[in-house]
C-alpha cells in the first residue's frame, strides 16, 4: 500500500471526517449521517476474471450506516489524485461485490432474508484540472447502436475537491473542511493561508495534506505538533 492511500485512509476512516464528507457532498451539510451510526465494513473482495483466477480488490474506505442494528446503507470512499478513464468499471466492481455479499448473509431469522440495503460509492478527487473522463459506464465502453435500449448505465460520484464552492467548504465541520480548503485555495490563489480552525485528527490531516500535494510545509515533527495541539485542547 502507498503512502497516499495510507495518508487518505488514516484521516477519513475516523467517523467524524467520514460521516461529515457524506453529510456535505450528499445531503448539503444537513446531518443526515451521525458519526455513531457508523461501523467498519470490510474493504476486499474478491472476483475471477475470464482466466478463472481469482483477484482481489480493495477499496479505500467503507462502512455500513446503521439504524439499530439495521444497516441502512454501506456508504464507500474512493480517493483519486490522477484521473482514472476507467473509474465507473472499477467502482461497479466495488459496489457489485457488495451486493453479491448480501446474496450471501445468513437470514437473521428463520425463513425470513436479511433486508437488502444500497450501496453508495463516493469518488474524492484532489487534482487540480477537471474530471474530464467518463463518469457513466456508457462513456467507458463501446455500445452497438443495436444494443443502445437494452444497455444498463451505471452512474459514478466523481466529487472535484479543488473546484468546490467556498460555501460548500464552510459547510465541513470536521478536518476535512481543512484538506479541501487547502486544494480549493492551491487551485484559486495558487498558494494557501491556513485558518484559525482546531485540528482534532492532527497527524493524520496534516500527513495528508504533506503526501497529497507533496507540501514541505507539512512535513514537520508530527510528535511535536500533536503534543501542542493536545495542550491547546485540554
């Protein structure tokens, strides 16, 4: 695993940045997702490709949205700091082997089938150009004009992190309201002026941002920044 998918992983796998990073980019900052209502779902799968051999994926981050013990939704996060031309076919490989794993739960009761729940993939991407590749499945591939009726899209949630609004940024609460403050200002003013904000998840914001945008700013003695940062919150 690289050191950016573990940077990227390490921050947004805590229930606050995560539920906030759904809260914003799908509900407008209403707190739909609350950070309790979330629990670890597993990031591998595995398929067999035409060979017959088996392969595993992984995703970056995923976890189940729970009403009691109900799971509503698993909601997943896939990080991209270079665009991907094949993204919608990698995320409907992520997002089937999830529904396949429900074919396969154990019946919660006798005769009676688990309820089935959606699966939602969120793309975050950091680059400073626009997503200019295919978002749909139908952009990926080539569809005989015979079949165009029959064909079924299938839709990705590419998110452009740089090119988010100031007020949609203002509407973060968590860390995160930080690393996409930083991509948006490096995109508008080609420089960035840190706020007054309290990091909460300090080494993991700050080793973000020092591996995504590969800032020597950044790369200080974490120990020491955490160890300040701590006082300033007790």
């Amino acid at each position: 695993m690289g050191e950016k998918d573990i940077a990227e992983k390490s921050l947004e796998a805590y229930n606050d940045v995560f539920s906030d990073i759904v809260n914003v980019l799908l509900f407008d900052g209403r707190s739909v997702v609350q950070e309790d209502d979330l629990t670890d779902a597993p990031v591998p799968s595995q398929y067999k490709a035409d060979s017959g051999k088996l392969h595993e994926q992984v995703r970056d981050v995923a976890k189940y949205w729970m009403n009691d013990r109900v799971r509503l939704c698993l909601y997943g996060l896939e990080n991209q700091t270079a665009i991907d031309t094949d993204i919608p076919l990698r995320v409907m490989g992520y997002d089937g082997a999830a529904y396949r794993s429900q074919l396969l739960d154990k019946p919660s009761k006798a005769g009676e089938r688990n309820p089935r729940y959606p699966v939602v993939t969120l793309v975050l991407y950091f680059g400073m150009g626009r997503w200019n590749r295919p978002k749909r499945l139908s952009e990926s591939v080539e569809i005989p004009r015979e079949l165009e009726k029959w064909f079924s899209d299938y839709k990705v949630n590419v998110f452009e992190i740089a090119w988010l609004s100031p007020e949609t940024v203002a509407k973060f609460k968590s860390d995160f309201r930080i690393v996409a403050d930083y991509f948006v200002q490096l995109r508008t003013n080609k420089d960035y002026k840190p706020g007054k904000e309290v990091i909460r998840h300090v080494h993991e914001t700050l080793q973000l941002l020092s591996v995504l945008a590969n800032d020597k700013r950044f790369g200080l003695d974490m120990d020491a920044i955490t160890e300040v940062k701590e006082k300033d919150l007790l």
